[in-house]
C-alpha cells in the first residue's frame, strides 16, 4: 500500500528524530541556564547579565514550543495515516463478507454461516467500587509535600528600585 511507507518512515524515522531535537533542546536550555547562573554570580553588571538572561529565555521558550508544535504535528499526521489505513482494512474487510454472503447464498451452504473468528481474550472483570477511607491495591501513598521558603536576596540590585512608602 501506498501510504504504508509513510506510516512506517513517521513511526520509525520522523517521529523519533523530532523527539530527540526536542529532548536536545531541553539539553541545552539546562546548560545555558548554568552558565546564566554563574554569569550573574561573577559578573559586577547584574542588569546587563539579567537583560541577556531575559533575551534568551524568550528565545529558548520560542524554541521548545516550535519543537512541541513539529512533534505534535507528526503524531497527527501519523495518527491519520493509520486511521486511513484502518479503513482501507474495514473496506477490504466488508467486500471479503460481502463476497462470502454470496457465496453462502449462492450455494445455499449453512456452514459458512460462522465466518466470524472466535474471541480468545477474556472480558475485564467488573470493578467493585471503594467503601470508606479504602485504598486501592497498588496504590502508594504520596510523600508529603515540604513548603520552602524561596531566597530572592540574588535578585536585589537588579531591576528598578521603589522608593520605601
């Protein structure tokens, strides 16, 4: 089929190449948010580190979502390829019955009524619903959240100064 080497090329070559550019990209951004770091830690021109760390920041969010938009854009594109692909199946499907009913039909055989394909997979037994304070079975408990306070005095000369009220 046609479109099967696409589908095959956006599962097995476009997909994953457009994941590593994006986790590349995240690569980066760390890097450069250390050297950012130690930049403004050296530096004695706060502002003109924290004007560049700003120019950067706008650059790099630009980037990650242009990475986010090229891999959303492929799983669409993939995801249609396959549904297209599963019609394709369902019409070739409907004229293999189509050609079995008449043949059914035609030579009035009653044994090739059970032409569908036994179901070998077990239903998914019914869930009982908690009672109480229950906890599933599997389920872990959540480690307790920590409040910590957040040191802003880096920041102290940079930007504009308020006079006190």
């Amino acid at each position: 089929m046609a479109t099967d080497n696409t589908v095959q090329q956006l599962a097995g070559a476009v997909l994953p190449t457009a994941l590593r550019e994006l986790l590349g990209a995240q690569g980066q951004i760390k890097e450069i948010a250390e050297y950012f770091e130690q930049a403004y830690a050296a530096d004695a021109d706060k502002n003109k580190v924290f004007s560049e760390t700003q120019v950067y920041t706008k650059n790099a969010l630009g980037n990650v979502a242009f990475h986010v938009n090229v891999v959303g854009s492929h799983m669409v594109s993939f995801l249609n390829k396959q549904f297209d692909e599963l019609d394709t199946m369902q019409l070739q499907f409907d004229a293999v019955m189509s050609r079995l009913n008449n043949a059914r039909y035609t030579l009035g055989l009653s044994n090739l009524s059970s032409y569908l394909a036994p179901r070998i997979y077990k239903t998914r037994p019914v869930s009982t619903p908690l009672k109480g304070d229950a906890v599933p079975e599997g389920a872990r408990m959540l480690d307790r959240y920590e409040r910590r306070p957040v040191d802003l005095s880096s920041l102290d000369d940079v930007g504009i100064t308020l006079p006190p009220r």
